[in-house]
C-alpha cells in the first residue's frame, strides 16, 4: 500500500468518526430536547420535583441549552427554593447573558430571599437590555422601597406611569413611598386616581384616608374609612384608624361607641 492509499484511508476513518460524533451529538440534543418537553409538561401539571428530574436529565445531555437551566430554575421557584433556583438562572446566563428574563426571574428570586441589594442589579440588567420592561421597573422600586430608598422608588414608579398612565400597582406603589417620605398632599393624589378607576379598592380607601388624617382632614378621612367598612367589614386596622380620627375630633363618645360595637365581635 503506498503512502497516498494509506493517507487516504486515514482520512476516510477520521470522516467516519467526525460524522459519527455529529450524530450522536445530534441524537443528544434530540433526546435532551424530549426530556425538557416532558419536564415543561410536568410543569404545567404542577409536578415540579419530577419536572426538575427531567430537566436534569435534559442538562447531562445538552449542557448548553440556556432555556432548559431556565425551566429548571422556574420549577425550583414554584417550589419556593430561590437559592437553587438563582443557581439555575445563572447557569442560563454564562450561556446567553442578553436574555431578560434570566436576568428577571434571578432578582425575583434575589427579592423573595429579601436581598434586596443583590436583586437591584439584575433588574437595573433588565432594564439595560429592555428600558421599557414595567415588571423590572416595577420589582426594582419595590426593592429599593424595602430599602427605604424611597425618592428613587418613586423614580421606578413614575416611570411606569408615564409608560402607561394610570397604572394602579405603580400608583399605589408610588402613594405608600410618598407617605414614608412625609408627602401625603403628593400620596392623597395618587390614591385619588386609582380610585377613579377602581371606587371598589378598600386598600386605597384605608391609605388615602391616612394620609387625610395626616394632613389633619379627619372628617375626610372618616368618610373614607367607612367605605373601607363597607367593602371590607373585617379589615384588620380601618377601625383602629376611624377611633383615633373621632377622638380627634372630640367625638369620645362615638369612639367609646364604635369600641364597645367592635369588643362584642370575636373578630376583632
């Protein structure tokens, strides 16, 4: 055999092992791919711990699937374990750092744990690649609130109003941080619009009628913790709120009245 068949032959294994490698690994990600369908199916049946198994199994096959690291990390959510499920997400990340919702589902996770600081920088990811995302906007301004970062919460929230006006979550977000800033003139008008919207929202009626007793508007704020009543007759602190506006007022005997009422309810 000369030099030449020789090499030729060479040639024509080492081809026939490329080629079987890239079927194999074709195989692979065709098997991976089943196992994550069968995992997301599991999912949606709430099956989690058999999902994670299943996406695991997926991972040992095609260990450069981000979405898989993703499924993964949102079944470990649902079972209320944020550490493993932010070591997912961030397994998802190494392989495709552009994808918001890598970025998301991580600080959600990071919020839960009540890390706040860590889970800032994944929404403020967020938002770099979409400046629009109202949920990172909108998860970032509760973190920093928990911060008591509140003017720049209120940055978040306004935001999200001016993206889509009259937003009730980002109003109301936006009230109960003014309120913690001492602005309860500014907190009264963001109560006011959501419940134009809404005149059914006992928790707007109750904030707006504190900040009315703040401003020294008790008779205003009455007026609005009674509608709380009416929504909501077992709300945990309106009446507490109505007996100190009536005592404010000098109305003793009404609040003595109100008291005796509430003390013959095992609710309260």
């Amino acid at each position: 055999m000369d030099i030449f068949n020789a090499e030729s032959m060479q040639s024509s294994v080492s081809d026939t092992g490329e080629q079987g490698s890239a079927m194999g690994d074709n195989i692979n990600t065709q098997e991976a791919r089943r196992w994550k369908e069968e995992g997301n199916k599991l999912g949606v049946m709430q099956k989690f711990e058999d999902a994670i198994r299943c996406y695991e199994k997926a991972i040992t096959l095609d260990p450069v699937d981000e979405d898989t690291y993703f499924q993964k990390g949102l079944a470990m959510m649902n079972l209320i374990r944020y550490q493993e499920a932010v070591e997912a997400f961030e397994q998802a990340l190494r392989i495709n750092d552009k994808d918001s919702r890598f970025w998301l589902y991580m600080g959600v996770n990071y919020f839960f744990m009540g890390r706040y600081s860590k889970s800032i920088p994944c929404f403020n990811m967020v938002i770099e690649i979409e400046p629009a995302n109202v949920h990172a906007l909108s998860n970032k301004g509760s973190a920093l609130a928990e911060l008591d970062k509140h003017p720049e919460a209120v940055e978040c929230f306004d935001r999200i109003i001016e993206l889509n006006p009259g937003d009730i979550n980002a109003l109301y977000n936006k009230g109960i941080s003014l309120q913690k800033m001492g602005k309860h003139k500014e907190a009264i008008g963001c109560f006011k619009q959501i419940l134009k919207q809404d005149p059914e929202d006992a928790d707007s009626w109750y904030e707006l009628g504190i900040s009315l007793t703040k401003t020294d508007l008790c008779k205003e704020a009455i007026k609005c913790y009674d509608r709380v009543i009416r929504i909501e007759p077992n709300h945990a602190e309106v009446y507490e709120a109505k007996i100190d506006c009536l005592r404010k007022l000098g109305l003793d005997e009404e609040a003595d009245s109100l008291i005796a009422n509430r003390e013959m309810d095992d609710g309260w």
